[in-house]
C-alpha cells in the first residue's frame, strides 16, 4: 500500500533475527540482521552478510563490536610478560579513541605489524570498528584499546603515536585542520564522566592542559538532545609526547568512577543524530504511555527520545543512537510516520529521477495529516500490539 510504513521481525522460523546492535546491547553495531543458521539450509536469505575480513600472514579476530584486531600466534608469549587482555570483551579496562578514517593502514601496519608490537609490548588489545558502521561522520574511525591497566593504555597509545611517526605523512593526518602543526585527539568517554573530567569551574581539565603542554577541552552536550551517551575530550598538542601524556591523564581521570568500566562497554557506537518534528505530530510518535517508539527501538535497535520542551514554531528534536545504517533507517521511519517524507510511487522519476521505490530526501512538512502518516500510525500499531 502507498505510504504504508511496515517495521516488521522477521518470519519465524526463516533462519534469521534480529541482530542485537543497539548501545545498550552486548552486540555491537553492524547489519540490521543476521543468519542464526550456519549451514544456511532451508534459509531464505533476506539480507547479504558482509565480506569475511582478510588478512595476510596472520590471524583476524572479530568481536561482538563487529571489527577485527589482529594477532601472530608465533609472536604472544614474546615481549610483554605482564597480564593480557585476551580480547576486546574480557578486559577490566576499555579505551576508545576517534581517529580519522585515512590513518587506519598506517594504525594497523603491515599484516598487522603495529597490531602486534602494541600487543607483544604492552599487553594492550586494539581494533578498529568498520568504516560506517560507529560513528557519525565516515571520515572518522572508531579505535578500541582493551587494557589490563590505565598504565598499560597508555603505553600503547604512545606505541600507536611512534609508529605512525615513522610512516611518511601519516602523523600529519591527525592534524585539525590542514597546514596545522598540531596533532589532535578524541577520547570518547560516557556522558556521566564528563564532569570528572571537567572538575568545578573546568579547573581539573584547565590543570591537565598546563601540566602535559596540550589543549584539552570537553566538547558540549548537543543542543536540544533528550540524551547524552556519551561525550567527547578534544586533545590537541604540539607533539606525539604531550598528546599522548593528556590522553593518560584523561584515562586516569574517568577511571576513578567505578561506573566507568559498564558505561563505556555500552558505548559501541558514536552515531547520534536528531530530528525535527511538529510538536503536534509528536503524541501519535509516542504512542499511549510511549508504546510505539518503544516498538520501534526494539525493532530498529536504536535508542530514540524526544526532548521534554518546544522552541517558540512548536519544533521538538527526536534524538537517534545507535549503529549508523540502523540510525538511517529509524530517522526515515520516523520522517515517515510524522508526515515529514513521503514515500513515491515505484517507477516515479520525477523530480531528476532516481531508483524506483527509493526514499527520497524531499522533506514535504504538511498543515493537515497526510494518507502517508494515517497509514503510518495504523502500521506502528498493529507493530505494537504483535510485539504484546
């Protein structure tokens, strides 16, 4: 049916479920489903799983994050004789770090050369998210350290900096901006650390700065958000060494709250987005005692709120957490539902054309309920009472 918004699980007994990637899920972020048969017999497959990651001349480990760190089973009895983290699941510590996208090789090395001398020299576990899968922008690249110690995270940091030292060019690439002699770096943190991190007046964070020679700030919570997961401490430093000695000191700091280690674990993603919606649209989102957003989280998997008040034009701001391809598609569910998008013919090239069925990015704002979001509501909540 035209501008019938369906949000459905997949059929019982197809083989496939619904994958487990929303913050607060042990999963982490990736495709909206997943084949639970191996063997793939009887499976109607609905989706196409991603391409196994391939490394030469060692070993690949894919975790519940959904990305690989690497290790040569030659090389983990050398170096580094203290405790290990055997994966990125299993340690008492966990760090990570938004570094841009093109000094992910260099971060790597060769067959994982820098993988592994992070691992054999200080006991430190370290990955990379995919590309596009955590974070907003996919310039960015989500890393991961899991560490026995703050003491050791900070040895592979600076580990991490010296090798891209020596890698021409590849320092330079965490520069803030081009031409900027500058390195830069962003600790992600749970949004509940961000005051131990600041301290009172920003005096804590004010001190750090002086005593390693960077700059060192907590970027703001983003206006209108009805929640903040996490947050982000901007580094910038004039070398490797003060930039990798303001990163231990911030390691330090949010360490010292014992609701450190489960907050950031459920940080799997830094994709957070926000919508605009008519005030008046915005019950019929809710549902009665907010059934049909929470039918919604758990289909897309995806945190979703709405902020408590309205500007002067009646506007609130629906806000969006979770792996980026399931964020894409609760935001245009939702543009959907409130009568914001509209949903065109299969076959209609008007407008310049396009993919029959696709969705576009016309954002058609009407005075009166449209066809589109009275079928819409009706769909969300058949979705709700299947879900009781």
């Amino acid at each position: 049916m035209q501008g019938l918004l369906t949000v459905s699980k997949p059929p019982s007994g197809s083989g496939f479920q619904a994958r487990g990637s929303g913050p607060s899920s042990a999963r982490g972020p990736g495709n909206l489903y997943r084949p639970t048969n191996p063997q793939g017999a009887g499976v109607q497959k609905t989706s196409t799983p991603p391409p196994p990651i391939r490394v030469r001349a060692s070993a690949a480990h894919v975790d519940a994050h959904g990305a690989a760190s690497y290790h040569t089973p030659a090389h983990r009895d050398e170096g580094y004789q203290g405790p290990r983290s055997l994966s990125v699941n299993d340690s008492p510590f966990q760090f990570k770090f938004l570094l841009p996208d093109a000094v992910t090789g260099a971060a790597v090395g060769r067959n994982g050369s820098t993988v592994n001398a992070i691992k054999q020299q200080t006991g430190t576990f370290m990955q990379f998210c995919r590309y596009n899968s955590a974070t907003t922008y996919p310039t960015e690249r989500l890393l991961i350290f899991a560490s026995p110690s703050v003491a050791s995270a900070a040895a592979a940091l600076r580990v991490l900096l010296d090798c891209l030292a020596a890698v021409p060019g590849a320092l330079e690439r965490l520069a803030p901006r081009p031409g900027s002699p500058e390195l830069a770096l962003r600790i992600v943190i749970p949004g509940h650390c961000a005051g131990a991190v600041m301290g009172p007046g920003g005096e804590t964070i004010k001190a750090l700065g002086a005593r390693c020679g960077c700059h060192a700030a907590v970027e703001p919570r983003p206006p209108r958000a009805a929640f903040v997961p996490f947050r982000a401490v901007a580094l910038a430093a004039p070398g490797p060494a003060a930039l990798a000695a303001g990163a231990a000191e911030v390691m330090d700091l949010v360490t010292r709250d014992p609701r450190y280690a489960p907050g950031i674990q459920a940080v799997t993603s830094t994709c957070f987005r926000m919508l605009p919606v008519a005030e008046r649209r915005v019950g019929a989102l809710l549902g009665p005692a907010g059934a049909h957003i929470r039918a919604l989280q758990d289909v897309l998997r995806v945190r979703m709120g709405v902020e408590d008040g309205a500007d002067l034009a009646g506007v609130k701001h629906v806000s969006f957490w979770g792996p980026v391809e399931n964020v894409d598609v609760a935001m245009r569910a939702v543009a959907l539902a409130t009568g914001q998008q509209r949903w065109r013919p299969e076959g209609d090239s008007s407008e310049g054309g396009g993919t029959p069925g696709a969705w576009r990015g016309r954002a058609e704002t009407t005075e009166a309920f449209t066809q589109e979001y009275v079928e819409a509501r009706g769909a969300a909540r058949e979705l709700q009472g299947a879900a009781a």
